[in-house]
C-alpha cells in the first residue's frame, strides 16, 4: 500500500505564492508518473501538473507559466510551487502518484487526502 499526504495549502491573495509538497509512504517499490489534480465543487477533478521519474513534466494550459511541478525521488516526495495564483486557481488540490508496491508489483494510482488552496481576490 501506498499513502500520499500533502501539505502546504492555505489562504493566499491574488498575486501571491504557495508551495505544495506531498510525501509517499508505504511499501513502495518504485513510483512512476507523480502529479497535482485539483477539484471545486460541482466539477470533476482535472489534472494540474504531472511528472515523471525522470523528470519530464506536462501541465494544464491553465497554469502554464505559473506553476512548476517537481520531485525529489530519494524521498518519493512531489512539490507544486504555484506563484502568481488566481482566484479560479481556488480548489483542493490532490496528490497522486502511479507505483509499483512489493507486494503487488501492478501500476496502480493512489491519492492523497486533498489539500485546500483559498486565493483571495
């Protein structure tokens, strides 16, 4: 099993910054794509950033520019530094990751509990 926990969220104005980190714990072989969702209410969660074990990332459109994933393999840890936030980037953002555990060396997804992010305006 894998366990993801972030951490990191809070109450931002506009123009302001925050960074996210998300630690894996577990019986984890090894742990392929990592990323950043975020969900509002009423609306399905949507990929915010993604990346990859050697360090290819892919972003949403929305926050090009913005925001800069990152991870740190040695302590199966995924950071999202989100600057110049928006009101709509308002959500709770989720950690995620794809991984091999020892005892069921299939890729599955896990989740993390969900952090709130609040951008004033």
């Amino acid at each position: 099993q894998v366990q993801l926990v972030e951490s990191g969220g809070g109450l931002v104005q506009a123009g302001g910054s925050l960074r996210l980190s998300c630690a894996a714990s577990g019986s984890i072989f090894n742990i392929h794509t990592m990323g950043w969702y975020r969900q509002t209410p009423g609306n399905q969660r949507k990929l915010v950033a993604t990346i990859t074990s050697g360090g290819s990332t892919n972003y949403a459109d929305s926050v090009k520019g913005r925001f800069t994933i990152s991870r740190d393999n040695a302590r199966n840890a995924v950071y999202l530094q989100m600057n110049s936030l928006k009101f709509e980037d308002t959500a709770v953002y989720y950690c995620q990751c794809e991984a091999l555990t020892i005892a069921t060396p299939i890729l599955r997804d896990y989740w993390g509990q969900g952090t709130q992010v609040t951008v004033s305006s």
